[in-house]
C-alpha cells in the first residue's frame, strides 16, 4: 500500500479518538469554551479520492496541537479538534458544519479543505457568527468581497497563477490553454489565468474541463492537444491530473510546461506521476504557498519536521502538513495573546492585530482589519528525485 494512502478503518479509528464531547457551552461568544477546553472543528477530506489532502492537513496541525496540550495547553485549556471527514462533497461539508456549530458547539471553525466545499460554508458562517480559519483553498470568494469571520493563511489562487503566467510570459511562453475540474474550484483558479494573462495583453487559448473526482475524457485531452499550447494551467486533484499529464504527453504534447496550483497535494501527486514511464514527470510545475517542508534551516520548519516525527512517525514531511502545521501556530498564537478571558470577537480582533506575526516562516504577514488573509508569498516548484523541490 501506498505511503500516502490511508485504509478506511485506520482513519476512522482515528477520527473517533479526536472526537471528546464538549463541555457546557456558555454563550455564542464563549461557545466551545469552558475551564478545561477549548473545542474546534473541522469537516475535511479524510477519505475519498482527495484523502491525502485532509489527512494531511489535519495531521500537520495536530503535531502542534498534541504538543501543546501534552505541556498543559493554553492558560490550563487544551485545544479539542473534532474532525469529520466529507470526502471533499459540498453537501457533507455542510452537513458537517452544522452539526459542528449546532450539536458539538465548538468555538471556531478550523482547517477545511476545497472550494466546492468552501462555498457552501460562507453563508453558514456568517448566518451563525462562528469565525473559520486556515482554509486550505486560495479562493478568491473567500477574499473578495471582504469576508468578516474568514481568516486565510495561504495566498490565493490568483497570486498562484500570476506567479505561473508571469514566470512564463518572461521566458516566452504566451499560448496558455487551462484543463479544470468542472466546478467552483476549476472556475476560480480560471478567473485567476484570464487576469493575469490580460495583464500581459494576452487571452485564454482554449479550456477543457473534467468532472470532480472521475479521471480526464479523452475528448478533453484531445481538445487541449489539438490547441499546441506551450504552457497548460491544470486545476484539480492528484490523480486526475497526473494521469491528464500522462495523456497529453502520449498524444504529443511534450515540449510544453504543465502547472498546477498547491491544492494538488504535491507528494501524492509526485507520487503518481512518477508511477508512470519515465519522462512523464518533466516540464511539471506546481505553485507552493508555504516554505519547502524539507528545509530544516527554516525555525518553523525545523519544529514542524522534529514534532511531525514524533506523532506520525510512519509520515513524510510534506507541504499540506506543513501548511497545518502553520495553521495552527497562528491559531495557537492567537489563543495566547488573546489571554484568558476568551471570547470569539476577542480572538477576530486579535487576529487582525498580527500583521507582525509571521509564525517563523520568514513570510510577511499582510493581515489586517481589512484585510483576513496572512500570507500572499507564491514559490515554484518541480520535481527533483522523487519529490517538487521549489526552485524560484
């Protein structure tokens, strides 16, 4: 079985013993809070077709988070994480969400994953005042317009892809065709090309798209191909898009550079390409929002790399688990310099106020009142061995 595969039965397993009821929830504002604990909750892809990424996420922030409560948590209240798995389906991420706000009655909302998923909270969140944060999805709905119970961690996937275009556009790569997974995911990583290329006075060759969670047809393939781009934006998840690569390449298209945005989940998706014929993997690039996990001369990697071993010794260090990891050095930061009177306006006030907080990646926070998003730092990445090493 694969590194990055989990079984149904150990996940579930694990999932349970996440899972500890919460203690007498007080008012909205002090929700999920009591003398011992501080309970939040999650619904993310932990299993399904797109498991590598909510499993992953949700193991890099629990590193720090068991780490924190084996030293006695924060001001005597150890962080209680309720995980529920919605495969990476909108309506199981709702169902989620309520059930999380109304029956488990956490404080905040934590570390989901996906934009279909995304999109079906917004209106939840802000029906039920319940803060969320450390989305994995660079969503532009998310940003704009302005989302008052929103904090993002990562960069968007508009500053994802003006990294791509501009990097290409540079070297001469101007004839630019998008392959997308057919819904609010694919879509807004679209948006995000149309406006980077206009910047550069340039359109959209051609688009193809695939439907969330079935491998490419052949017809958009062939679409594509037909198009000769010289760079291709892919939007989607590992597999479908490896094997979209795979494709392409047998039908021609090699001198071209295909691109993708840090959603994919950059070691299963390796992983996958490099199960193919040997050649498949070249000219692959994907856009990275956090430092490269790899590099120990990195504070906040160093503690990520040391504590990820120590709770998951069978694990890879990889980006989504370090973006996890970051996730929930803000959250616990924030936690902390709320103090302890603790109250949900009081955490979004202080969150607003950390535009100097950096959580020790060397990223400029760009944080603020007006504006719930931390990082807008953009990497490039490719593969090197059998890993994407970023290189720009």
């Amino acid at each position: 079985m694969s590194k990055f595969k989990f079984s149904s039965l150990l996940l579930s397993a694990a999932v349970i013993l996440l899972v500890f009821p919460a203690f007498g929830a007080g008012s909205n504002e002090t929700q999920g809070i009591d003398k011992r604990e501080i309970t939040i909750g999650s619904s993310a892809a932990l299993g399904g077709h797109a498991s590598f990424l909510g499993t992953q996420l949700t193991q890099g922030s629990l590193a720090l988070i068991k780490e924190i409560n084996s030293k006695g948590g924060i001001y005597g209240r150890t962080i209680n994480l309720i995980c529920y798995d919605d495969g990476y389906e909108p309506t199981r991420c709702a169902e989620n969400t309520r059930k999380l706000i109304n029956q488990d009655k956490v404080f905040i909302l934590f570390d989901y994953v996906g934009t279909p998923t995304a999109k079906v909270v917004v209106p939840i969140v802000n029906e039920n005042q319940t803060p969320i944060l450390g989305l994995f999805t660079g969503a532009e709905f998310l940003r704009n317009p302005f989302q008052p119970y929103i904090f993002n961690v990562r960069a968007s996937y508009f500053a994802e892809v003006e990294a791509i275009v501009d990097y290409w556009a540079a070297r001469g790569k101007t004839k630019i065709a998008v392959f997308l997974q057919n819904d609010d995911f694919g879509y807004s990583v679209l948006a995000g090309v149309q406006l980077a290329l206009a910047r550069h006075n340039l359109e959209v060759l051609t688009t193809a798209t695939y439907s969330r969670g079935e491998l490419p047809d052949v017809n958009a393939v062939d679409q594509i191909v037909a198009a000769a781009p010289s760079g291709i934006v892919m939007v989607g998840t590992y597999t479908p898009l490896a094997h979209f690569v795979k494709m392409a390449k047998e039908k021609g298209l090699s001198d071209a550079e295909f691109h993708t945005v840090s959603f994919v989940g950059s070691e299963a998706f390796a992983e996958q390409l490099l199960s193919f014929t040997s050649g498949v993997e070249k000219n692959v690039l994907v856009t990275q929002v956090v430092p490269s996990p790899y590099d120990s001369r990195n504070p906040t990697v160093r503690e990520f790399q040391e504590l990820y071993k120590k709770y998951y010794p069978d694990e890879n260090y990889n980006y989504v688990a370090l973006e996890g990891f970051i996730n929930a050095k803000i959250l616990i930061t924030t936690l902390e310099r709320c103090g302890k009177k603790l109250t949900r306006k009081r955490f979004m006030q202080t969150l607003e106020t950390m535009s100097n907080y950096n959580a020790g990646t060397g990223l400029p926070s760009v944080v603020g009142p007006s504006n719930h998003s931390f990082f807008d730092k953009v990497f490039i990445s490719s593969i090197a061995g059998d890993k994407f090493v970023i290189f720009k």
